[in-house]
C-alpha cells in the first residue's frame, strides 16, 4: 500500500488545494518519532491568513483513519504515524507477491534510445566511456522497468582524420601479429608515437592527411586497414563490454552516417539557415553566442553534422519518444547547439532529446588523459577488483564453491555501484582498494548483506506463508519495511531524473537498515512471528537483487 498517498488523500479531504501540491508539501519528520510523514501548514496559513499551528490543529482534529496509529499537529505540521504492524504486512504481502516485478510500473512507453559508451577506435577506452556504460546501461534497465522501451546505441568513435594518421602509422611501423595479439594496445602505441615523429618530422602530417583523403575516396588499401582497426577495436571493447554485462543494440558509430549528412546539409540551405563565416558553413545561435559549425573551411564537415544526421536517423528509425545521451559534462556545449539547431530546422522532438551528463574521475586527484599517455586500461581495472574480491573472499569464506564467478560478480560488482553511487554530475576520484571493500558504502557491502539474507532463508528452510500473519511491530522491522515500501518511488524518481545514485543509495540505507535488525533481533527463533520475520528477510533479498540488477550489478546467493 502507498501510505503516502493515502496522507495526500487524507489531507485532501481537509484543505484546498490540489493533490499535486498537497504531495509535493509532504515531508517526513527529522525525528521519527514524531511520526512517518508530515503535512506542513505553512503555505495554507499565507492564503488564510491564519496561524499555521491553529490551521494544523483543525485539519489534524477532523482526521482520522484505521491506517494510522495517530494524526497529531505538533506547531504548524500534521504528523501521520502509520501503524507499524499495518504497513510492515501490506508492504510485505505486496514486495511477496510480486516478487521481482515488485516496483514495475508505467511512467510511460515508446522507444528511448540511448547514445552511450561510444568509444573511440584504436583507443583505450577511458573511465569517462566506462561511466557513459555503466549509468547508460542502469537508466536503460530502469526505464525498462517503468514501460519505455530502451535502445542502447553504441555510437562508435570509428571515423576521422585521426584513422589517415593511424593508416599512416601502421604503414611505418605497423606489425600485423602484434596487432591481433593486443589490438588497442598496439594501434594506440603506433598513433602515440606519431604524434611524437611529427613533432619533429612535419612530412608524416602529410602523409596522414593523405591517407585520410584516400579513405573518403574508396581506396581499397585504405578501407581494408580501416575495417581491420575496427573490427579488432571492437573486439577488445566487447571483451569488456562482456565483463560488465551490458549489451547493445546497435553499434551504428559515426562512419555509418557519412553519406547522411549531406542532405542534412542541403535541408540546412534549403531552410535559410546556413551561412558563411571565415570560410565555414555556420548555423547562427543567437547575439553573444558562437555560431554552431556545420562545414568547415576546408570543406570537411564536423562532429555536429554527425550528430544532427545521426538524431534524423534515429527518428525517422525508432520513432522514439525521447531520446538520451549518456555523455560527459565536458561535451555540453555541443548538444546544446545539437538541440537548438534541430529545433529550428523545425524539428519540435527536439524537446524530447536529453543530454544526461556526468562529472570526471581522477585519480589521486589528477585528471586522466589518453592524449597525454596518461590512461588507465580499464580490463585492467577490472582483474584488478576481481582479484581483489577474490583475496577477500578466500579470506572470509574459504569452502565457498564457485568462487571464481562470485569473485568476477563482486570485483565488478563493485567498480560499477562505486561509479553509480555518487550523483552522475560529481566528480570522484578512484582507489581501487576503497572500491572493493565489504565495509562501507560499497557494492559488496549491499551484495553481502544480500548474501546474509539468502543464507539465514537457507538455514530456515522453510516457505514463508503469505496467508499467516506477516505483522511485525518492532522499530528494526519498521525500519526496513518502510524503506522497502519506498521501493517503488524510488525507482520512479531514478528513472525521472535518469540518475542511477537514487537506487544505490536505496541500496545502501536498506542493506544498513537489514543490518541493524539482524544485530538487534534473533530471526531464526521458533515462535509464532518466525514467519513474520522470514517474510521481511525474503522481502530485503527480492528488493536488494533487483536494486542492483537495475544497476547493473549481479547478487550473488552465497558470498
Ligand atoms: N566518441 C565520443 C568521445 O569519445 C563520444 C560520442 C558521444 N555521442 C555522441 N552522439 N556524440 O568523446
């Protein structure tokens, strides 16, 4: 049952304002104490013209209703205290019977594309593209879960001058084994040590540039060498792309647009929205701003005018009903142009496109840059936590069978909730040992107190009964079926706002609130509330698993 909005009916019935607004006004009180949820009366007393508390204690006086132990006005709140046997059986009944599903519902439905990862051929991918993956693939799961339609797109970084100099490059010093050995490894290694010759021999420029012009006209060398770099790059992507578990649905990156820009471009001249500066084609973007670049002088057209066909596409494509790019803050500024020129090539689904930024990773607070060589290779990163989870693994529980894949489902388990817990907009640094810990705000902490759920419901061996009572009246009980109950708002305002740290930090409150009852309550007792307490173990673990499913993030039964 929705308590809260049983409050806001409550609540309805006494004053004048519409529901929407009597919702947003509710809080809950600092101290629990007073109660579970709060209808301020400060914003009546203004149109009332009124003291607040006299205005609390009427519409409190008129109130009453079975759900609640009490409906009280302490100085200008209503408090709502719900009573705890009544709210910890129809939360439980309801998380027991639906199981998994427990939270579905339909904020809305039609296709959502998400523009996320997109990696850059040739290159390692960077912790910025490990982030766009892994809160791309949350929101993709979250929105699934509230009806939408995800469409994860994988818009590879596989054209550009850059591939004429990586062409350039391999014909020095290429070495085709070495090559199918470690792909990125190398061809990053070939394209580093271009950039340092050129600094001293301008020749190998040109020879790039070349190359380059030999790929935009079909030379048959120059396309093989370019496939090849692909489907290698790709390869080694998907091999982390594996590790994670995250799949796409498409991997149409931006050479898959080259020959749709120039209609995009004509339709721009056709619109009289194009004109010359410095010897650029140029969308105009209002006084005291830049205009946005559609065709540069040299005649070559630019990452924008990717991106603007690339939109057109997924329209025309997928009919979506919004579209979202997982995209790190740095890029902002482009997609408010990609936005604004595509509302006034008088395309009103623009409004529906969101750039879903997120901050950047340091370690020990510096910056990582591929350009500077100063990059961190993320399968690395990731053996690195597996190892690590498997150390503390042996440590903690040395008969556990299948450890290997617990290890592989912790270790990751952990880099991915440590990059989703934190509001996507701030920047964090990264230190593997924190990352991993069981202790903490970490994601083997909540997979452990998960663990510890499954492994008391083991130890009971016994169903629970949903038509025997579920009724539960201590604080500690209280505590937990409260949070599950919010379970489902949760999920709602983490899809809203398309940010994953809503659920992790869910997460963590409901493992640190199971936590807290297990230390102060012996569940496997046998009396009369053992299946009670059985319901609300069974309850955690449902809600705990799908918390980090929606994440991304598996839970292992055993740990
Ligand atoms: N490949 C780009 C990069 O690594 C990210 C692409 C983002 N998506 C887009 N549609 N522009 O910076």
């Amino acid at each position: 049952m929705d308590f809260k909005q049983k409050v806001v009916q409550l609540v309805a019935t006494q004053v004048d304002l519409p529901t929407e607004k009597i919702e947003q006004l509710i809080e809950r009180p600092k101290n629990a104490k007073l109660g579970d949820y709060a209808f301020p009366a400060f914003s009546l007393a203004k149109i009332q013209h009124q003291n607040p508390a006299i205005i609390a204690k009427n519409i409190a006086d008129n109130l009453e209703s079975p759900e609640f132990e009490n409906i009280q006005a302490v100085g200008p709140y209503v408090n709502f205290a719900i009573k705890h046997d009544q709210l910890v059986t129809a939360t439980l009944q309801e998380v027991l019977q639906k199981q998994a599903h427990y939270g579905d519902q339909e904020l809305g439905k039609g296709n959502v594309p998400i523009d996320m990862s997109s990696p850059n051929i040739a290159k390692p991918m960077s912790m910025g593209h490990l982030r766009s993956t892994v809160i791309g693939n949350s929101i993709a799961q979250t929105l699934e879960k509230v009806g939408y339609t995800p469409i994860k797109i994988n818009y590879l970084g596989d054209y550009g001058t850059q591939f004429g100099k990586l062409i350039a490059a391999y014909k020095h010093w290429g070495d085709e084994e070495a090559v199918k050995q470690d792909p990125i490894t190398n061809l990053f290694h070939y394209y580093v040590r271009f950039h340092q010759e050129a600094e001293t021999n301008p020749e190998l420029d040109a020879e790039g540039r070349d190359w380059f012009k030999k790929l935009e006209n079909g030379d048959p060398e120059a396309i093989k060498l370019w496939k090849w770099f692909r489907e290698v790059s790709l390869e080694d992507f998907k091999r982390i792309y594996k590790e994670l578990g995250v799949s796409f649905d498409s991997y149409n990156g931006e050479a898959f647009f080259n020959d749709k820009m120039q209609p995009v471009i004509d339709e721009l001249k056709q619109k009289n929205l194009l004109h010359e500066s410095r010897g650029a084609q140029v969308v105009d973007m209002g006084p005291d701003q830049n205009p946005a670049i559609i065709v540069k002088s040299d005649g070559t057209s630019i990452y924008l005018t990717r991106d603007l066909a690339a939109a057109m596409w997924r329209m025309e494509h997928y009919h979506f009903v919004k579209m979202l790019y997982v995209v790190g803050a740095e890029q902002a500024q482009h997609f408010v142009e990609l936005k604004a020129v595509l509302k006034k090539m008088g395309y009103d689904w623009s409004d529906e496109i969101h750039y879903v930024p997120f901050g950047l990773i340091t370690q020990n607070g510096k910056k990582l840059s591929t350009r500077k060589g100063n990059v961190v290779f993320l399968d690395k990163v990731l053996k690195d936590a597996v190892a690590l989870a498997h150390e503390q693994i042996q440590a903690k529980n040395p008969d556990l069978k299948n450890q290997a894949e617990v290890a592989h489902d912790v270790g990751v388990g952990a880099v991915v909730f440590h990059d989703l817990k934190n509001d996507r907009m701030d920047n964090f640094d990264f230190d593997l040992e924190e990352v991993v810990r069981f202790e903490g705000d970490t994601g083997p902490y909540v997979q452990y107190t998960n663990a510890r759920a499954q492994s008391i419901l083991r130890k009971a061996d016994q169903q629970v009964d949903l038509n025997a009572s579920l009724a539960l009246n201590d604080d500690a009980a209280f505590a937990v079926a409260k949070d599950l109950a919010d379970f489902p708002a949760i999920i709602a305002r983490s899809a809203e706002q398309f940010e994953p740290s809503i659920i992790a930090k869910y997460a963590l409150s409901l493992a640190k609130k199971f936590n807290k009852y297990y230390a102060k309550v012996k569940i496997l007792t046998a009396d009369e509330q053992l299946n009670a307490r059985l319901g609300l173990v069974t309850a955690t673990s449902v809600v705990l698993t799908e918390s980090l499913r929606l994440l991304g993030v598996n839970a292992p039964k055993e740990m």
